[in-house]
C-alpha cells in the first residue's frame, strides 16, 4: 500500500472511531431518559382517574367570593382562626365524628340522626364562619356559580368535616387573598351538597340576614361572640 493509501485509510478509520464514539453516547443518553422517565418523571401529565381511584386532589371544591354581599372590608385571618376556635369551643360537647341532619327554620327532619339546627354562626371580630343551606339565601345572594334555585331543606354531615371544610376556606381564600378582600364557602353534605360552610366578613349584607335561631352565646373572649 502506497503512503496516500495508508493516510487515507487511516483517516477514514479515525472518522468511524469518532462517529461510534457520537453513536455510543447518544444511545447511553437515550437510554438514560427513557430510564428517568419510567422512574421518575421530569414532567407530569394529568391522567383521567380511574372509576373509583380517588383523583389527585381529594379536597372537595370552594369558591373564594367578593361580592360585596359577602365581604364590605379586609377579613383579617387572625379574626378568623379564633373563629375557628370557636367552632370547636361551641360544638366540643358534640362527636365530631358523629352524623348529624342539619335543618334550617321550618324543616322537619326525618331520618332517624341525631339533628342541628340552622343557621349556626361563629364570630370573632371581622370573621364569621357561618354554617348553613342553600335553600334559606336570597336569590341573588348564592354563591358564585350555583345556578340551580331549589335547594334539600336538609343535609347530612359530621361537625369534624365541617370544622375542617372551614380552615380550608380560611387558608385557601382569606389568608391567601392579595389584591382585594376575599370571603369564602365549601358545598357540603352527603345527600345533596346542598348545605355548606361559609366564611364572610361580620356584620356583612348576608352576615345581617342570616340571624341564629336561639340566644346561646359562648364568648372564648369578649370579642368574639358565637350563636348556635
């Protein structure tokens, strides 16, 4: 073999040495992406939950709310953990884990459960946390997004459900609220979703209308008053 032959062999050589080498670290990069993404995955795709698998996020929907109805001014968060506290205060002698068929003025319950009466309210200073039905508010005064205007007269649920139903609210809309004052409510109730818990600033439009239905007060301070 000539020199010009040999040196252009063994270019040629160098050549495919190097575009193995390329080849070999494409394939192990591959390689490592298919395993990172069946290990652990770089970006998740929201996946259609299986009937019966719970979804990715089991908390049930609420709805932060500035209507002027509902809120008039700032709902300090503070205000409303100590109504929070009430909550617990006022319904203590109660199981929370216990059923109850909550009722408003006028209803007759009959489903054989232990009952409560409705509206029941929990008051510190700018927060009340208001637990309630659907069928006693104004029309123009439902929550945003119910459309429907015929309500259950009454519900089905637990007090500890409905306390932590109303910390969700607290957390999700009132304490996180920016740009404008934010008042808040869960849909509750195992029958229909036709009762809820409600969080809204004190002495509001609808914080007026919705008077309790007996005089018990449990005052934890001499701020905060609660009437259930």
């Amino acid at each position: 073999m000539n020199t010009a032959g040999f040196w252009l062999s063994q270019g040629l050589r160098n050549k495919m040495a190097r575009f193995t080498q390329h080849q070999s670290l494409f394939a192990l990069t591959c390689l490592l992406m298919i395993g990172l993404t069946h290990g652990n995955p770089l970006h998740t795709v929201p996946q259609p939950a299986l009937p019966g698998a719970p979804g990715p996020n089991p908390r049930p929907l609420k709805t932060c709310v500035a209507l002027e109805t509902w809120v008039t001014g700032r709902i300090e968060p503070a205000d409303c953990y100590q109504a929070l506290d009430l909550f617990r205060l006022a319904e203590g002698a109660k199981r929370g884990s216990q059923k109850f068929e909550f009722y408003g003025p006028g209803a007759k319950p009959a489903r054989g459960l232990l009952t409560l009466a409705t509206p029941r309210k929990y008051t510190a200073k700018t927060c009340t946390i208001m637990v309630g039905l659907l069928a006693w508010f104004p029309p123009d005064c439902l929550p945003p997004h119910v459309t429907r205007q015929y309500f259950a007269r009454t519900d089905v649920e637990t007090l500890d459900r409905l306390q932590q139903a109303a910390r969700e609210v607290v957390e999700d809309c009132v304490q996180w609220s920016k740009n404008k004052p934010l008042a808040g409510w869960q849909p509750m109730g195992e029958l229909s979703k036709d009762m809820g818990v409600f969080v809204w600033k004190t002495d509001s439009y609808l914080d007026l209308i919705f008077r309790p239905l007996n005089g018990l007060v449990v005052p934890p301070s001499a701020n905060s008053t609660s009437t259930a």
